[in-house]
C-alpha cells in the first residue's frame, strides 16, 4: 500500500512568522556584531533562541544589535532569506500574505516587507505585530489560519496545543528540541503549497 500525498495547504490557510523565517536576522546579527562590535561569531554557535544562553557576548550589546534590526531594519541590511521573496510573490497570487511577529514595532517591518516583496504585492499584506513570543495563538486563531511556520520550538508547541498545525523553519537553535513537521527552506514550503505548479525562473 502506497501512502497518500498529502494535499496543499492553500495559502490563505498558512502563516509565516518573520525574524529567522522570512527575514535572515542570523546574517544581520552576526554583520552587526563584527561590524559594529568587532565580535566574531559563527553560525554554528548560535544554538539557542536567546542567543545569550549560548554566546559569550555582552547581553546589552546583543540588545542593542537586535534594537537596531528592530527600529530599522532596511537602515540595517536585514535580507530576506534564500527563497523567500520568489515564494511569497508565487503564494501571493493565490490569496494575501499572513505574517503575525513577535516584535513590538509593527511599522518598521511593515516597511521593510514592502521594499522586500514589491509594491505590487505589499497590499496583499496582513501583518500583525504581538510584541510578546507567546500571544501568538490568539491572533492565527482570528486570522483563520490552519498552519503557521515559526523558527521557535517552543512556539510551535504552543501552537500545535491549540490546534494549530506548526511548521518549524529549520534553525540550529530549533534542532532536536521538538517532534514537529520542519521544511528546511522556502522551497520546502512551496512544496507544501504549490506542488503542481512550475516555479517562476528567478527569484
């Protein structure tokens, strides 16, 4: 007996949180830290979400990096990670683009969305900014969404007790911490979505 395909989600059913989802905040971080702290770290070292648990690094110039990626995140380089744009333009053509972040400024990111995927797309943006990890439930809950995709393990849990379907974007602070569905990238994601299609030729 063979198993069955799953069926797509349609992407007015899916969610997608953005620091370490959509956005590359790892890249950013770690430019910063050198650049502007002259503080080397690898990308391997950064195995905890709260980067201070697991960094030798002073916890007021982590809070002032992430400040900064916070108040302007284009001022700063923040990019999107590989892939991201092309799926989110491709998803857009089907229904809006839902984004619920945990960060207390909704403006800025807003901003950076709109620059990042274009304005053609930018009124197909639903954005919600919690300001807190764990009051995320609530708002997918009123959005309608089905599935969410967070890099928190801790959130997909939460998430997967109120029956919610999580996805957990593969992270080194993530690994081995949950039994959770994972996609290792955006091209995992459009394979969750969009299976039939041919993909566009660039990003």
């Amino acid at each position: 007996m063979t198993s069955k395909t799953p069926a797509p989600i349609h992407p007015s059913l899916i969610g997608f949180d953005i620091d370490g989802v959509v956005a590359d905040t790892m890249e950013a971080f770690i430019r910063l830290a050198r650049e502007e702290h002259g503080v080397t770290v690898h990308p391997e070292e950064i195995t905890a979400f709260q980067v201070e648990d697991c960094l030798d690094m002073d916890p007021a110039v982590v809070g002032e990096i992430f400040q900064h990626l916070l108040e302007d995140p284009l001022g700063n380089g923040l990019q999107l990670m590989p892939y991201a744009g092309l799926v989110l333009r491709e998803l857009a053509r089907h229904a809006p683009l839902t984004f619920v972040t945990a960060r207390p400024l909704g403006q800025p990111i807003a901003e950076w969305l709109r620059v990042m995927l274009g304005d053609e797309v930018h009124p197909l943006v639903r954005l919600v900014a919690t300001g807190e990890h764990d009051d995320k439930v609530r708002h997918i809950h009123a959005l309608g969404l089905s599935h969410f995709v967070d890099d928190r393990a801790q959130t997909c849990l939460m998430l997967q007790a109120a029956g919610i379907n999580p996805i957990v974007f593969s992270q080194p602070w993530n690994r081995g911490r949950h039994q959770l569905p994972v996609v290792e990238d955006w091209l995992a994601i459009r394979a969750l979505c969009l299976p039939r299609e041919t993909p566009e030729a660039s990003s």
